[in-house]
C-alpha cells in the first residue's frame, strides 16, 4: 500500500521548490518559500512562514534552505527563517514541538525531540541540543547554545551558552541547578545522574575556573564511574564547555538548588 502523500491547505503558498514529505500537513495561510525541504509526518498550523528570506544585513540573495525532519509539529504563526552564506542550511531535527508565535532565525540548528513554547525568539546561528525545553517569550542572543536537555525558564534573557542538563532562568539568565525532572523523563541511570550532580558542583559551587574544573570532571570523576551512560553523558558535558565560543552561563542564581 502507497504512503499517502502530503496535505496542503487550499489558501496555502508552496513555492516550486519546496519539497513536502509523505503525511505531512500544511494549514491555512502557510507559506513556504525558496528551498525548503520537509520530512514525513510534520503538521503546520494556521499562517505559518518557512523559508523567507533571513533578517540578516550579510545576506546578498544567495541560495541557502530550510531542512526540516519528520514528525515536527509546527503551531499557529510560527516562522523558519533560511540561512545566510551559500551553502549553509537552517535545520530542524525531529518530533520536535515549535509552539505559536515562535521564531527560528536564519542559520539555526535545532535538534531532536525539543520544545519551543510560545512565542520564544532564537537569534541568529543559535544552537538547540536534543531534548531542550525553552519556556515561552524567551529570547535566545544570536551564536548561543542551548545543550542538550536543558530547561530555560519562561521569560529569560540567554545571552551565553546554557549547559547540557542544567535548568535556568532569568533575565540575564543564570543557572539554577540539574534539570532533574529532565534527566528523569529521558530515561537517565541513577549513577549518571549522581555523577552529573557532582560535575554541577564543581562548576558552579567550588569557585574553580572553567578550564580547572574541565580538568577535574576529566581526571577525577570521569575514571570514578562504571555505568557506560554515565560515561558518556559527562565527556559530552565537558566537550560543550571546551567547544564554546561564546562562553557558558557560569554564574549562578541567587535560589541555585542544592547539587
């Protein structure tokens, strides 16, 4: 039996070169523009805009896209921005819910199972790693990252890299502790868990530098766990701080949680 094909709205706009994959649905008033390229099973609600051109003063007409993965859910007036620089891409993972009013900006990159809720703003060339949750009316400042399973709180200010597994908030965001309800939901063992409360103690409560404490997490906890999860979760803790560019949220909220 043949995949059903994808859904379009009769008010909708899809330019030539916008490819739609196999049971997605495109709403009222969507309009997709210039390269856009959409996965299996993504639904599109009332008025929302993909592939326009970016709000960027680098951008000189050149061919760039929006990628898009499968089973996305896109609400009311969300909006999708495509890149700056030939070659380059927007992209946006899979089973990710982009909620209403929500904007990705030109050369974004979001991954996997995220949450964007309403209204929030990403800059340009932000970064979202798999599992994040970003409260609503956030606003995220071009070139920052959000790591992977992090929680940032509604209403708050990023203008530096927000740590894997950390909840945040605030405006100027600040970090509050382990996103544990996070780790929990994805399944994380108690051991990782432990040992990622240890390496949140070591950055944000024993006043060593970042370098230092990279090293310590590396030297010292690293060697101290057994479970493989655990392992791995903490060398990807420590290469999104040895990779910033920009440099991660070190300052700690007032009610930081004890870790």
């Amino acid at each position: 039996m043949s995949e059903p094909g994808p859904s379009v709205h009769a008010s909708a706009i899809v330019d030539a070169g916008v490819r739609i994959g196999p049971g997605s649905e495109v709403g009222p008033f969507c309009h997709f523009c210039g390269r856009v390229t959409v996965g299996r099973g993504c639904r599109f609600a009332t008025g929302v805009v993909v592939g326009a051109p970016p709000m960027d003063r680098e951008y000189r007409g050149e061919e760039t896209e929006v990628v898009i993965g499968e089973g996305n859910v896109f609400h009311e007036y969300a909006t999708v921005h495509r890149s700056t620089g030939p070659g380059t891409r927007t992209s946006i993972g899979d089973r990710n819910r982009v909620m209403a009013y929500v904007h990705i900006a030109h050369n974004c990159r979001v991954g996997d199972d995220c949450v964007l809720t309403n209204g929030v703003q990403l800059g340009g060339h932000v970064e979202v790693g798999d599992g994040a949750n970003i409260g609503g009316l956030a606003g995220v400042h071009q070139f920052c990252r959000i790591g992977e399973l992090a929680m940032v709180g509604a209403c708050s200010y990023v203008n530096k890299d927000i740590p894997p597994f950390a909840l945040a908030s605030g405006n100027p965001c600040r970090v509050r502790g382990l996103n544990s309800v996070g780790l929990v939901r994805a399944d994380v063992g108690a051991e990782a868990t432990a040992a990622l409360k240890r390496a949140f103690r070591l950055f944000y409560r024993s006043r060593l530098n970042r370098t230092d404490a990279v090293d310590r997490i590396e030297e010292e906890l690293l060697p101290s766990v057994s479970a493989p999860d655990a392992a791995e979760l903490l060398s990807r803790f420590t290469d999104f701080f040895r990779e910033s560019r920009r440099g991660v949220e070190l300052r700690p909220g007032r009610d930081m949680e004890e870790a």
